[in-house]
C-alpha cells in the first residue's frame, strides 16, 4: 500500500515484531495488512472493564498487557454505535450480538428506522512509560446479514460509499476502509516519530 510504503521509510522498527496482545487471529492479519511493520499475536487474558467508554477500555488493557509482557505493546477494541440508540451499543456490542445475534440486533433497531451506524476501533499502545491511545471512526449503516466473512458485527454493518458490507468484501479491500486501519495508521505516524522511536529502544534496553 502507498501509505505503508511512505511511513516504513521513515520508521526503523526493531526486528522483532510488535507485539499485538490479542486473542483475535483475523485482527493481526487486517493489521499486516496495514502496518510498515510487522505484528506478532500475543495471548494474553485481559480483564476487560465494563465501561461505555472506549478509550478506557482500551487504556485499562493496554496497561495490563504491558504488565504481562513488559515489552512495547499494542492492544485494541472496537464499538458500535446507532444513532438511534445515542451512543448505545457501543462497546457492548459484542453482548448485544451475544444474546440476541445479528439478526436479531436488525430487528431491534427496526423501530427507529434509523439505520445510520458508526463503526469505531481504539488502539491502545504500551511503551513502558505511558499508554497512547489512537482511533478511527467510519459512518455506515445497518443492513440485514450480508456476506460470508462471520467476523463479529461485519456482516450488518455497511460503510458509507460503499454496496457491500465489511463481510462481503474482499481483505484487502476491508483494510483499505476500515476503522481499524484509520487507528493503526495513526499509531504508526506516531512511532515514525523520533521521539517516538526513542520510547520504543530505552524500553527494550
């Protein structure tokens, strides 16, 4: 991609790959997919806080996986959110989804007959001596399930200028558009600082 082409020119990462605590092998893939640099999935349990708040969400477990593995660190959450609904499901969206599925959260929302949606991730990254956070929104709607890629709420959701959902699209066309892709493009601005990079080697000495 262009972008990670112009940003590897200016970050000199370590060889090792960035560690990416999550349980989530599909969410690694999509940020290979983005990064100039490479990620390397770490399992880890973290304790997620129950909070409408994404960024405190994603503070709160960045802040654990450092604890884990005492090396720079990244970690990520994503929300949902209907207009017609405020700022509701938000982070829980994986409950609402859990007890109702995905056809059944369409179905909920019918009576607003506001379909308008946001699709939001936060990326939360841990370098020993602090947690910056970073994120990426993308406006859509809901749509009934469409397509085959089953990962969590991608095939409801539908991004603006676009006929298909997140499921129905290709990987590569998905990273190009996706929310997630806006937050780690702005984690990796972030570490092509120097400043930044600086951070990263005193934290691994």
């Amino acid at each position: 991609m262009e972008f990670a082409n112009t940003i590897s020119a200016q970050v000199k990462m370590d060889p090792e790959p960035l560690s990416f605590a999550t349980s989530s092998a599909h969410k690694v893939e999509e940020a290979n997919l983005v990064l100039p640099f490479p990620v390397k999935q770490v399992r880890i349990e973290l304790h997620e806080v129950q909070s409408a708040e994404l960024e405190e969400i994603v503070r709160n477990k960045a802040e654990q996986a450092w604890e884990a593995v005492h090396t720079p660190v990244i970690v990520e959450d994503t929300a949902l959110r209907f207009f017609a609904w405020r700022q509701m499901p938000g982070p829980f969206i994986k409950y609402f989804i859990a007890n109702l599925g995905l056809l059944g959260l369409v179905d909920s929302l019918a009576p607003s007959k506001d379909w308008r949606a946001e699709a939001i991730t936060g990326v939360g990254y841990a370098d020993g001596t602090a947690v910056h956070y970073f994120e990426g929104r993308v406006l859509g709607q809901i749509v009934l399930p469409q397509g085959k890629g089953m990962f969590g709420w991608d095939a409801i959701f539908r991004p603006n200028g676009s006929g298909r959902t997140y499921a129905e699209m290709a990987k590569e066309e998905k990273a190009s558009r996706s929310m997630r892709t806006l937050a780690l493009r702005k984690l990796a601005e972030f570490l092509a600082q120097p400043s930044s990079a600086g951070r990263k080697a005193a934290s691994n000495s």
